[in-house]
C-alpha cells in the first residue's frame, strides 16, 4: 500500500509498505479521510517521544472496514469513525476513574492513517471505533480523536465547578487559534457559555474562530475582561511562556486550563501568590478516556458545532510534504488526505 513515512524531523517521503493483516479482534480499514494534527506538525517540526520515526504517522481517521479477524465487531464494507487508543480498564488509573492516564494507553496506540490502509487492534475496535452516519461526511467525523480532547478538557473542567448551572452568564478566553483552540470555541458556544474570547496571531485563523461563535483579538491586546478577568481561561498554544502570560488572565476564583503541550523539558514559573490568594483552580488535561468519546461523537452526531469550516483543502498522501510545509508556515488549519 501507499502511505506517508515520517523519516526524521522535517523530512517526509512518500513509499510503499506492507499491506496490513489483522488478527483476532483486529479491524483494516481503508482511509477514506485522515485529518492533519498539531501533534503531527510538531513531530514533523521537532520530533515527538510518542511517534517513532521512521515510521507511517497520522491517527486522525476515518474510513470503510476492508478485513476483519475473528471476532472483530465490525464486518467489510462497514463505514466506520474511530480513535486511535483505548484504555486497558485493568490497571489503577482505569479502575480509578482515570481511562485517559491507563499505563498501556499510548503504548498500544495505533499510527499510520496517512497510508491507504490501517490496522486497528482489537482493543480500539471494540471500545473506540462506532458505525459511521450514513448523513456525515468522513472528513468531519475523523476529527473525532481531537474532539475527544476538548470533550475531557471540558469534563474536567465541570468536576471542578465550570461552567455550573448558568453558562450564559460565563466568560471564557481561548488562547489559541489552531484547531484545538477553535473546537472549544464551537463546544463552549453549544453549551451555551455566554462570552467566548479567542485570542492569537493568525488573523486567518482568528476569522474562523469569529464565524464560529468568538469574538477575536490579537493574543498582544488581550486583557483581563473588565479589569477583573475571565471565568476561565483555556490556554491551547503550549509555549512556557503563553502558560505563565494566562494566569494574569483569570479572575480571582477562576479557572485556568493549561491545554496545550510544551516542548519535553520545558520549565514554567508562576506567581504563587496569585495561584494561591486568589484561589485559582489550575489543571492540565490529557488525552481522553470513552466517556469523553462517546460524547464528542454525539456532538459530531449532532452537526451543530461547524467543524467543516476546519478543513482547509483535500490532499493526496503524495502531497503531504508540501502540506506540512503549508501548516509550518501557518497556512490553513487542518489538510484531509484522502487516500
């Protein structure tokens, strides 16, 4: 099969492979649309410890069963939407409530949707991956993986008190305007959240964010709302430096939500007697465990959040350098491949 090998940073070739087979439980499915990923950009950019290289990268996707192995919930010719991990429901973060930190959650992930076929182990196929609806297009329900992280950014969120029982009476500012940062303006608009700031550099990104539901303003203008500050602030860019800017943000009493990932090694500093006089509530949420899940599919189920508007052009896997090339320059959002 063709596919798109990630041979070191900065350098991406496009080959053939071996066809995958599945095993017991397992799912092949054909890619019928493969979204990029701001993990993807910065594997692509700097490396990443979670993607090896050399190696078929890409995990957003969605597409048509092609095999099955024994036992496979899903039989060929079925149009399915999936993840790419799922947790093992056996260790002590799974039983404690905590399926998005499971051990063996990323050792058992699944890489390789920029190629025309994709092997997904038995465990992701019978937690992770849902029939598709006839009426969605396979391009928008394969951003269900990021999905899935604003879904249990906002779940933990609520377990904290966010946005309680009026969201239209909240404020939120999303630090961000890449496609993380855009989802969560679209979810908190559906939830009702009443004042939604989206704050950055990309001007062509700030417009989508606009058409979405935010109001905008460049990340250099933005300010405490009414001198006091938002309810919550939801920083999605994962620079040290725009972690520490975002507590200056929040009002006393508020929510701080550090979402985007910093470069491995990376050192922040904040003001303690902020964090502590002003009882701020701080937390970093990671990946996403099912419930999360099923509830992102319901909103792409759904087809109120816009997310189309995303989708910056279709590619051919033979064109996925100049498409990373594109996003390194900041030009679009999020490229579909459709092998």
């Amino acid at each position: 099969m063709r596919a798109v090998i990630l041979q070191e940073p900065g350098r991406i070739v496009h080959a053939e492979v071996e066809d995958p087979k599945p095993g017991p439980g397992d799912l092949v499915v054909r890619v019928r649309a493969a979204t990029t990923c701001g993990t993807d950009l910065k594997a692509f950019l700097r490396g990443h410890p979670a993607i090896p290289m050399p190696g078929v990268f890409g995990h957003e996707y969605a597409g048509e069963v092609v095999e099955a192995g024994e036992g496979a919930p899903f039989a060929p010719g079925q149009e399915i939407m999936g993840v790419h991990s799922a947790p093992c429901r056996r260790c002590r973060w799974c039983l404690d409530g905590q399926e998005n930190l499971c051990e063996s959650l990323m050792s058992t992930k699944v890489l390789g949707s920029f190629a025309e076929l994709l092997l997904v182990p038995a465990r992701i196929a019978r937690l992770n991956v849902f029939p598709k609806p006839p009426g969605l297009p396979f391009a928008v329900v394969s951003l269900l993986e990021p999905l899935s992280c604003v879904a249990q950014g906002l779940q933990e969120l609520a377990k904290c008190g966010f946005p309680g029982r009026d969201p239209s009476s909240r404020s939120v500012a999303v630090v961000g305007p890449g496609a993380i940062g855009l989802m969560f303006v679209a979810v908190l608009r559906l939830l009702g959240v009443g004042r939604v700031v989206l704050a950055g550099r990309n001007a062509a990104r700030l417009s989508v964010g606009e058409a979405l539901g935010a109001e905008s303003v460049l990340l250099e203008d933005l300010r405490p709302l009414d001198g006091v500050g938002f309810d919550a602030v939801i920083e999605c860019v994962g620079l040290p430096e725009v972690w520490e800017r975002s507590l200056q943000w929040v009002r006393r009493g508020g929510w701080l939500m550090l979402f985007g990932g910093c470069p491995t090694g990376s050192k922040a500093c904040f003001d303690t007697k902020r964090l502590h006089y002003d009882q701020i509530t701080l937390l970093s949420p990671f990946h996403f465990g099912t419930a999360a899940v099923a509830t992102a599919r319901e909103w792409l189920i759904e087809g109120r959040l816009g997310l189309e508007r995303l989708l910056s052009g279709a590619a051919r896997l033979e064109e996925a350098a100049a498409v990373f090339d594109r996003l390194r320059q900041g030009i679009g959002i999020k490229y579909v491949f459709q092998p």
